[in-house]
C-alpha cells in the first residue's frame, strides 16, 4: 500500500513563510512532501559551470531543508527532467495533489501542462497559485477589458484596485504540522549536476529601510549604495512579493514603481507572448542591424572605449550585477551606437544577471531599442558622456570598474564616434520603419 501524500513542488518560491501555494497544500488532509526539482533542461542550457545562480539556489534549498528538518521533515530534491521525476513519485506514493505556484514563463506553461496531464492519468492533478506578483494575467486591464500596454496607466488602475486583502500574509508557519515526517535528507550536491561552488557574496534578503526611503533621491547614482538588491530574492522567490509591497507603500512610492513595473513586465509576457523571440511591435523586426561579431565581443568585454558602458559591463562581468541606470546606458550603446539586435543583448544578459528574469530583462531590452511597449522613442539615443556627467560627473563608478580610465596609453579609443553613430542609427531605424517612423 502505497504512503498518501500530497506533494509541494517549489520553485521560484523559496521560502516556507508566506507562500500561497505551500498555504494551500498544508489546508488539505494528505500529509505534505516538499520536493525541489533541478530542472536538468533548465540547467544544461547555462553555460559556466560556475553559474553562480545555482549556487543561489541550492544555497537556499539547503536553507529550506535545514528548517524542515527541525519540524521533523525535509525536502525531497531531485536531478533531472521533472515529468520523468513525477513519473518516478508516483510509482513510490499515491500522489492526491502537487501543489505549486503560478509561473508565467513559455517553457514553464508547457512543462506544467505536461505534468498536469501525467497527473490527471493517474487521478491527481496540479493545482498552482499566484504568488510571485500581485496581478497577474488579466486581473489589471483597461476598461474594454484589454492588457496596458502602457506603464502608467496600468500602474494607476494597479494602485487604485489594491486593497488589503492582496497584501494579507498566507500564515503557513499555523500548518507546519501537516509536513510528511521524514529523515533528514542530503542534496545533490553541485559536482554532481556539473556545477561548482560560486564565491560571489549574495545580497541580504532584508531590504535596507534607509535605502528604501531614500530611493528616489539615489536610485540612479551607480558609485552609491542606493538601490536594495532585492531582484534575485524576488527572482527566486526567497522574500514575499507581499511583503515588500507593504514597505513600499509605507516607505517610498518610487521604489513600490518598481514592484510595479515587476507585475507589468508578467502581465505583457503572459498576454503577448510573441515578445519572447520578436519585437512587441512587429515594425521594430524590419530593422537592419549591423550585428558585428568583433563589436558585439568588445561590448561584451568592456572595451568599448565608453567609460560608462565599459564600467557597467565590467561590474556585470565581475558580479552578476549591473546598476539600472547602467543597464539603460549600455543597452542603448549596443542597440543604437553599434546597431546589434537587443536579442544579442538580452540573451548576453540572461546568462550573466544572478536575477535574471525573462520578463524583465526582455521587457528592458526591448525599451532600449525602442520596439516594446512604453518604450524610449526610436530616435532617443542615450549620449555615454551625457550620463556620466549626470550621474557619476566624479567618475567614481567608473575608476572603480575601469582602473585604466586615467591612462589614455592603457584606455581603449572610443570604438564608434557618438555623433556618427546616433544619425546612423536613427537613418536605419527609419529605413526599416518606414511610414510609421514618424509615429513610432
């Protein structure tokens, strides 16, 4: 006779407390068996063994497990292809339900619909849960029902549809009883899955109050401390988008913007899914880029002779991180200054941003090319030595990334003129445009 057990399936929900999904198993009457699954087609796409990614996660799978362990369980973690995995669960216990939240991804729709028909073969079912955002789908939408496609009128109707029941916690910790009694468990470890052990330093999951509320007046300064990091565990889940939101409304209406902006980069994902592997607006795929192999590498490196661009690319480099309003700079250089499709650049990013998140990052990308939704205007070219007299007029950000900067025998010579560059890129945005150039 086979052991009853429902199964918690996590996943970019890192944490015991305050997880929708987990609330929901812990409800019904089954014991609950928390599993983490190392999606095996996920993980032979990265491209460093030390992706310090997975070190992130199964750091905090191992904190996950060591909590369990003293409520007398643990979590069941697994490598490998998760239909095969789920197979494999219910040849050992008879599965009444796996739980787990909503994820918004292409590849993620398609393995749950896979498992979810496994399932339902065997009489069980996924049920899955919003938890990652606040709005999702089709909860936010302009009054003929339709998506925004525009950034501030959806986060106006976002704002003016909240209410305190989104913000409520789901108070796990009361059902911690219900866990599947079980040994302590070891995890794979990351030799075993072809991975080795990163030595980057990972942001605290505790968002700084102080930066919080001084957000609007630092968030774009890169030499300072003014932003909270907060995007990997938001990314992984590790903190509750809840939460957070709470302290946004309480500390800084900018910083909850970007909570915001978070939920409208899911939400265009979902309904336009098209945005994935081509422009939001068709019209932008018409547009002839240069895409030279050489400069694209010179980006990549830093060497572009662009102090800003070339100390973003560094710090991106060195870090898995990149400040915002750098991210803006450099991926105006590579779409505009040296005409590369953003797809080169967006996909150079996923494989290197510790909280790269599709939505996000493509939705970024595509603003900085001008062919997304609410993006920058076609013809606004971002000017490198403009924003660093704005935003690091001391070059304390650059000195910092760019240790040669000073040396102009050891510096390398801007690889494109800027004035050059701006009316090239402009002249071939309106070729490929054509009529709706102007409208763009």
């Amino acid at each position: 006779m086979k052991q009853e057990v429902a199964i918690f399936w996590f996943r970019r929900d890192l944490r015991l407390q305050d997880n929708a999904g987990l609330y929901n198993a812990l409800q019904q009457n089954a014991a609950v068996l928390p599993i983490f699954i190392f999606d095996k087609q996920i993980l032979d796409f990265l491209e460093d063994e030390n992706d310090a990614r997975v070190t992130f996660i199964h750091q905090e799978v191992g904190r996950i497990n060591s909590e369990l362990t003293k409520l007398g369980s643990s979590i069941a973690t697994f490598y490998g292809n998760p239909l095969e995995i789920f197979k494999e669960l219910s040849e050992q216990y008879a599965i009444t339900g796996v739980y787990t939240n909503h994820d918004y991804e292409p590849y993620a729709k398609d393995r749950d619909a896979a498992i979810d028909a496994f399932l339902k073969s065997k009489g069980a079912k996924l049920l899955t849960f919003k938890d990652q955002v606040i709005f999702e789908k089709l909860e936010i939408t302009k009054d003929d029902g339709k998506p925004y496609t525009v950034f501030t009128p959806y986060s106006r109707k976002w704002k003016a549809t909240l209410t305190e029941a989104h913000l409520t916690a789901y108070p796990t910790e009361k059902h911690f009883n219900h866990f599947f009694k079980t040994a302590p468990q070891e995890l794979p470890t990351l030799q075993s899955m072809g991975f080795v052990a990163s030595k980057l330093i990972f942001p605290s999951p505790e968002p700084s109050q102080s930066i919080i509320a001084k957000y609007h007046e630092q968030r774009d300064i890169p030499s300072i401390n003014g932003t909270t990091r907060m995007s990997i565990h938001l990314r992984f889940g590790t903190v509750s988008i809840r939460e957070l939101t709470k302290k946004g409304m309480k500390l800084n209406e900018k910083w909850l913007n970007e909570l915001i902006w978070r939920d409208f980069y899911q939400m265009i994902l979902w309904n336009f899914p098209h945005v994935v592997n081509g422009a939001f607006k068709p019209n932008y795929d018409k547009i002839e880029w240069r895409n030279n192999p050489e400069e694209f590498q010179k980006w990549c490196e830093g060497k572009t002779g662009y102090p800003i661009v070339d100390a973003g690319m560094r710090e991106l480099n060195q870090t898995g991180f990149m400040h915002n309003r750098v991210r803006m700079v450099v991926a105006s250089f590579l779409t505009k200054h040296l005409l590369i499709d953003w797809r080169w650049g967006e996909a150079y990013f996923a494989r290197k941003l510790l909280d790269f998140e599709l939505s996000s990052n493509n939705g970024g990308w595509q603003w900085a090319a001008g062919s997304g939704c609410d993006a920058a205007p076609y013809f606004r070219v971002f000017n490198p030595a403009l924003q660093t007299e704005k935003f690091d007029p001391k070059a304390i950000y650059i000195k910092h990334w760019v240790p040669e900067f000073n040396d102009p025998f050891k510096y390398a010579k801007p690889m494109v003129d800027h004035k050059m560059a701006r009316d090239r890129a402009i002249a071939t945005y309106k070729k490929g445009l054509g009529a709706t150039a102007e409208t763009a």
